[in-house]
C-alpha cells in the first residue's frame, strides 16, 4: 500500500492536470446522461456527485494538491451507501471541530477502505482455523469467524438498516445526535449482528478511525499531516538526542515517513 | 520423506538473544553450528528509514504470524481454552534476532534473594508464609555464580546505566554511562528522593555512546528517536542479536544459519536417552529435513521450547491432578497483574513524550525483591516503580485521557488533543508466582497448519499477583500525587487473566533447579533426563523475578554455553541432583 502511495506522490504535478481532467470529463458525463435533471441514478453517478471533502474548507487541498484525490476512491467497499454510513459514523467519533478537521477530512474513511483490502482486513495473520466461538470476544480476545472486512460491511449494514427502521432515513442524513444514539447501542453491545457481537465492532470501528486520524499520512489518513499539526506531533525524525533533555516543549511543524525516507526513487 | 543432513556438533533451534550467544560462542570455540530459525531473514537494513507507528506499535509488524500457529488459552483446567487469534492479543517475536530486536532495552539483573527465594523465604518468614499451591522455588543457581554471567552479557550488549544504589556492588562497571536525563525523569527522581527513596537511571539497552562490544560489534549512539519498543533500531543503537551475536557467529565458516526452517520434532532416542537432532522444514518449499547433532539446544521462546518437548514426547508432561512431571510445570509470566500504577495528568506542563527510548527512564527499588520487610504484607516478592520515556507516536498519545473522558466524539477529542504531552504514568513491575494450577500442554482440539496439536496455557492469578499489585499501585500513585499532578488515577488491578498475551515477557515450564522432581533442567540448562539436549530462555524461570527478564535469559544462555562446550568435552550430566531419588535413572 505505501508503494502505491509513494508512486502517487511522486507524480503530483501531473495529477493536478488529471485530476481536473476528471472533474470535466464528470460533469460531461452527469450533462449527457441527464442524471443531473433526475434521470436514472446509477452508483458511480452518484458516488460523484456525493464527495465528502468538497467542503467549503477543503477546496483549496482539493485544487493544490489533486493528487490525493487520485488515491480516494473505493476499492474495498462496493456499495456507495455502506462507504457513506462508515464515513458518517467515523465522523461522529472524531468530528470536527475548533481545533480541526474531523475524519472525513482527513481521509479516514479511505484510510479504512485500504486497510481493509490489505492482509489485516483479511486477517491473513491471525488464527483463523474453527471452531469459532463468536460470543466469547467479550472474554477470549477476537474469536469471530467474520474477517475485519467482513465485520465491516456486516456493522455498517446493520447501522443504515436501524436508521432506516427508527427514523425512516439513510443513516447519513439523520442529526448527528440520531447518528450517535445508535452508535451508542452498537458500543453497549445492544444490536444484534449474526457472529458479530456488536460492542466488538464498535471497538474495531473507533479504534481504526483514531488510526486513520493519526497514522503517517501514507496510508490515506491523517490528510495533510493535519491531525499532526492539532496534537503537535512532529512525525518520524532522524532523533532528538540534542533536545532530548530541553526543559520547555519542543513544537514544531509535522515532517511525513515520505520525508523522512526522501520520497521518490 | 525427510531428507537427512550431515551430523554437526550443535543444532541451535530458533535464534533470539538466547540462540545468538549460543551459536555465537560455539562458533568462536570451532564447534560445526547449525542455527535453525523460523522467521525470515534480518539485518540492520531491514530496520532503516521505516520508522511507522500504525505498521509496528498497531499492526506488530514484527510479531509472529499466528495464522500458522498460536496457543490457546484458559484460566480454569476443567475450560475449554480458545485459540489467541490475534496479535491484538498475542505478541511473540518472530523472525531473526527474535523478540530481543522489538524489546525496550530495560535491563536489570535479578537479585540474590531471588534465585535462592524458596530457602530465603523460609528462613526469614517461616514455611507458613508461602502459600500451599505456590510452587515458590530456588533457582539451583545463586546471584553470586551468576554475577560473571550477568556481565559477559551487559558488555555484549553494551549496556548503559549507573549503580542502583539498592543493588550488591558490582564487579564491573556498567559498559557505558545512563542515558541522558529529561525533565519527567528528573521529576521522579528528585521526588522519590524526597521520600526517602532510593531512586536511578534504568539501565538501559540504548547506546549513550557509541559502543564496540568484546567480540569486535559496534553499537551506535541512541538518537532518542522514540521508534524503539515494537520496532528494530533505525541506528543499530540498540542492543540486540542482529548488531552483536548474529553478526559474531556469521564471521565463523563453522557456523550455518538456514532461516524459515520451522522445527517440527526432535529426534529422540527413548531408550538411551539421547537427542538425535532434529527434524525441520524448509518453509519456502515444504521439504523436510533430518538435522543430527552431537547436542540440540532449544532457544526458541519458551512456548516453543515446551511445546517442542511435548511433541517430541520427551521427558514427563505436568499432570495438575498428580502435581507429577516437570514439563510445562511452572509456567510464569509478566502477566497483566505486572505493570500496573498510577496515572498523573499536569495541567501546567507539557512533556516532550514524542521523544525517547525504549529503556529511558528512572526507578527505584525500594520494593523490588525482599527489600522491604514482608512480614506483614500479604505477599512474597517485589518489583521496580518506574517511569519511563519510550518515546510515543500519535495514535499511542491520543490514549492519554482521564478515566472519565468517553472514548469517542467531541469531548474525546477535545480532551486527548489537550491531555497528549501532560500524562505520565508509573507501574510496579510486580513479581508473577508459578502456582501448581498454572501450566503448559497439548491442546486437545486446535491444530498448526502442519496438523500438530497447538500449545495450550492453564492460567490464572494467585493471591500474591491481586496482593502485590494493589500494594503497588498505592505506592505509585503516593508518588504521583507527590510529583505534582493535577489529576492522580490508579489503574485497576484485574481481578483475572484475560488471555491477553501482550506483555512479551512468558516464561517457566522447563525450568532450572537442582531438583529433578521439580525442574527439568539443571543449571547449565541442561536436561536432567537428556544429558546432549539443552533448553536455554525463558522457559528455564521457576517464577518470575521482580524485572523484565531479557538480562537473566541473557547470563544464563552464557552459562548454558559453556555446560554446551564442557559436555561436548567431558559428556554426562554437568550438575549434582540435589534429590536422593535418582529420577532420571528410573
């Protein structure tokens, strides 16, 4: 994964023309098959037209720097509303605020989408030979047969399903304090999933969004090392055996694992 | 069918620091070694520029893959015990260098009350003050035969540190000075001080200086760079195998290391009592192979140096009903009732806790050991209070909250983002009993990838673990309070095991003594019962001491090294049974 990254990052000039590229040869597209006066919706069409990093905020990323955008499109989850349920939800645990961007911005949910097409989210090396005893999670560490990405798709499902029951809408658009309430039922471990205590995929879910929000940048979190920048975080660095024993607390602008390594080949 | 190999002298199974100094040693003496190691290959560049918080502290990079095998796990002996499926939830190291490439560096020897406990023990407290179902024992070594051992290892590893003021003087010197002292070590130190205690600089397996050890290895000066613990060294400045012994042994055309060679058995001769090598096999293309040797030295961790045994059928398997067999008798650990104490959160202050090494830090021992009078304490033993610096990356930071802070949402962030750099925390590192109830064996249902029976741990607190952590935990968080934090929490004690292996250090189930009914090695770590197999590590603690156990399995490989090239002189059996049954006759 961080190859494919280091090889995105290398090209970032040519990115910014090809990303705008995209953007026209999309809006053609919306234009010509009349999605936009409320034709047929197809997944893609819409998975264009709904990009949580288009806030108004965020523009200016968007144009400087296209190259991300080239690495944020979905490659483990298939179905668009299960990628926005898992973006909503992560957004609730780490939301923006005065200090900063929340997940969204900072590229969690693609974080967790790449993670989850890696051998962690296959649990490629984790015992996974049966019998499976589900239930003990709770005592027994992860003991589910479900796989990480498995347990995703099951948990984000499971979550547009109850908002689609109990208020009649995508879990997406409720009120954040609707969005809460229900993540609140999956953290006491009140839902009921098939092989999936819930209170398992909750921890599973805030734990991998607080490491999209502060891993490298690499792995498509931690957008522009901005979550570095609201802890004062100074990423990885050749040492500090000169400051090591400074009285007063050394901050400093954030430096990436790209820096650190060089960057490019 | 196994392709057999040519006899050695030695074959050395699994190469941490245990296998390094033995293969090294041999190597140096002219004895033909084979190591056998089941993880890749390593060097100091597999290490360099991937300095990766998420790839190494939260995914164990370095940690064995247990898609291929783990242990199961169980607290009572008439459970079920489940597979440990994730690295979440069991960390081993794996590869070559072993668990010593991602250790912290902290090293402290054991102390004299420690190897003679049993007898010390008695003699001040009388019998009555161990607990029946403790089996609390002697070692079959003292700290004064092990002092010269201690020290062969500190200066392979370059050891930087200073006098515990607590501690027997020692014969030499640490081989480099402490490490540098930051504001949250001196914190410590100057408030301990003022407590009437005794505090230092841990002594530590990070270079203060740049180092050349007795075998021509140099070691770096430590960068302070905080990707210590869980990582291998960007620098090679920590002390390890893949800088010191490994490099040692390569230099050697008598020595041959073959790694992703996974053992499967060792060949043994029932009837005279003999290893006859072992069988292995090549994990990139499943052949297996027959590797005789004159002696077979397991050094693998001490789960594989068990379960080795019991699925080559050697020696007499722990029997809990019968309290009969030495083999997975005794199984210890640095469990979750180790490391705990207090939190502090300063509202004033702000750490550099980006900053550090694996073993920065200062402690004091006025609780380690029998250095405190027990005799109205509910417990035997000790530990060291400690505070350290690793060095934390971002996502380990965002922890750092009060108790009473949700896990999620506005007010945790809100609370980590304020809380990062003003909390430090202080553990005892309390002393973990081995307990007749507690031990090692074939699981009767989980199976490797190679359809052997999975080891399976029995385990679960005794008194003295829930006593001894509680009485540290008040001890921490006395100094806390007095370090000036705001806000002082106490971790809580856990009332049982959780079958989380994350602590590293397990250890016990072959162990040392001068007793062959209750050890099954003597102390060269040599088995009572096969005089040409040796079982070096871990697995050779009858109980755990008050610190981390990497120095001890250090000395102690030193001293397995020279029974190896004594035996290979002489033969026999190198140490005296103390017991009048001749068991191993039998």
């Amino acid at each position: 994964m961080s190859q494919d990254n280091n090889g995105n990052d290398k090209n970032k000039k040519n990115a910014d023309s090809e990303n705008e590229d995209v953007d026209v040869s999309r809006r053609n597209f919306l234009k010509n098959s009349g999605v936009a006066a409320g034709g047929v919706v197809g997944g893609v069409v819409l998975g264009g037209l709904w990009n949580p990093f288009n806030s108004k905020e965020d523009t200016k990323s968007d144009e400087d720097d296209g190259s991300e955008m080239l690495q944020e499109a979905r490659t483990f989850f298939s179905r668009e509303d299960d990628f926005k349920t898992l973006a909503a939800a992560t957004q609730r645990i780490y939301p923006k605020d005065d200090n900063g961007p929340g997940a969204i911005e900072l590229g969690v949910p693609y974080f967790i989408d790449k993670q989850l097409t890696g051998y962690w989210g296959f649990n490629s090396k984790d015992y996974m030979q049966g019998p499976f005893e589900p239930d003990k999670s709770d005592s027994h560490g992860l003991q589910t047969k479900l796989n990480r990405g498995e347990m995703f798709l099951a948990g984000v499902r499971k979550m547009f399903e109850m908002s689609k029951k109990d208020h009649d809408e995508d879990f997406f658009d409720i009120e954040g304090e609707q969005q809460d309430e229900i993540l609140e039922k999956f953290e006491a471990g009140d839902v009921d999933i098939p092989g999936l205590p819930s209170d398992v995929f909750f921890n599973l879910l805030r734990d991998t969004t607080i490491e999209g929000v502060y891993a490298d940048p690499v792995y498509g979190g931690n957008k522009d090392m901005e979550a570095w920048k609201m802890m004062e975080y100074p990423g990885p660095r050749m040492g500090w055996s000169d400051k090591i024993d400074s009285e007063d607390f050394v901050s400093m602008d954030p430096s990436s694992l790209r820096d650190y390594q060089g960057g490019g080949l | 069918m196994a392709k057999k190999l040519d006899k050695v002298d030695v074959v050395v199974v699994g190469v941490g620091w245990a296998g390094g100094i033995i293969s090294a040693e041999m190597a140096k003496a002219g004895k033909d070694v084979v190591a056998l190691e089941r993880g890749d290959y390593k060097n100091r560049s597999d290490y360099i520029g991937v300095k990766d918080e998420l790839r190494f502290d939260n995914r164990y990079e370095i940690m064995q893959n247990l898609s291929g095998d783990t242990i199961t796990s169980r607290n009572e002996k008439d459970e079920k015990a489940l597979p440990v499926r994730t690295r979440t939830n069991m960390q081993i190291g794996a590869n070559l260098g072993g668990a010593s490439v991602h250790w912290a560096g902290a090293s402290y020897r054991y102390w004299p009350y420690e190897f003679e406990i049993r007898s010390q023990t008695i003699d001040k407290y009388g019998e009555d003050k161990i607990p029946k179902e403790m089996n609390l024992q002697d070692w079959g070594i003292t700290y004064e035969e092990m002092e010269k051992y201690y020290d062969k290892w500190e200066k392979t590893a370059g050891i930087s540190g200073e006098q515990d003021p607590l501690a027997p003087e020692r014969e030499n010197e640490w081989p480099n000075p402490p490490l540098k002292e930051t504001p949250s070590l001196k914190l410590f130190k100057d408030t301990t001080k003022e407590m009437g205690l005794n505090p230092f600089q841990i002594a530590a397996g990070n270079m203060s200086e740049t180092y050349e050890n007795p075998d021509g290895q140099t070691l770096n000066a430590c960068m302070y760079c905080s990707f210590c613990t869980r990582h291998g060294c960007d620098f090679s400045a920590k002390s390890d195998p893949l800088a010191t012994v490994v490099p040692t042994a390569e230099e050697h055309d008598n020595f041959e290391l073959r790694t992703g060679a996974y053992v499967r058995r060792v060949l043994y001769d029932k009837d005279n009592k003999k290893a006859k090598g072992v069988m292995y096999v090549d994990e990139s293309t499943g052949q297996e192979y027959e590797q005789p040797a004159d002696v077979v030295v397991l050094s693998a961790f001490a789960f594989s140096n068990n379960r080795l045994l019991m699925l080559s059928d050697i020696g007499e398997q722990y029997d809990p009903e019968t309290k009969k067999g030495t083999i997975g008798r005794n199984f210890n650990g640095q469990y979750n009732s180790a490391f705990n104490g207090a939190k502090g959160f300063f509202e004033d202050e702000k750490f550099n806790l980006y900053m550090g090494a694996g073993a920065l830090g200062a402690a004091v021992n006025d609780y380690a050991a029998d250095n405190f009078d027990h005799s109205d304490l509910d417990f035997i033993g000790g530990g060291a209070i400690e505070l350290r610096q690793y060095g934390f990356g971002a996502i380990s930071s965002s922890a750092n909250v009060p108790k009473d802070t949700p896990s999620w949402g506005k007010d945790y962030k809100e609370k980590s983002l304020h809380y990062a750099y003003r909390t430090l925390q202080i553990w005892y590192s309390a002393i973990a009993m081995s307990y007749e109830h507690n031990y090692l064996d074939l699981d009767p249902n989980y199976k490797d990838e190679y359809g052997d029976a999975l080891l399976r741990s029995t385990y679960k607190f005794g008194d003295n673990e829930r006593n001894i952590a509680k009485f540290g935990v008040e001890k921490c968080s006395e100094i806390m309070k007095e370090m000036g934090a705001d806000i002082v929490e106490e971790d809580e004690v856990p009332e049982e095991f959780d079958h989380s292996f994350t602590g590293g250090h397990y250890t016990g189930g072959v162990v040392m003594g001068d007793d062959p009914e209750t050890s099954a090695v003597n102390n060269y770590l040599q088995m009572w019962d096969v005089d040409n197999l040796f079982v070096v590590g871990g697995s050779a603690f009858p109980q755990f001491g008050s610190h981390h156990p990497t120095p001890t399995i250090g000395a102690l490989s030193y001293r397995a090294a020279e029974g190896i090239e004594k035996y290979l002189d002489d033969g026999g059996q190198l140490a005296e049974a103390k017991t009048t049954k001749k068991v191993r006759n039998v």
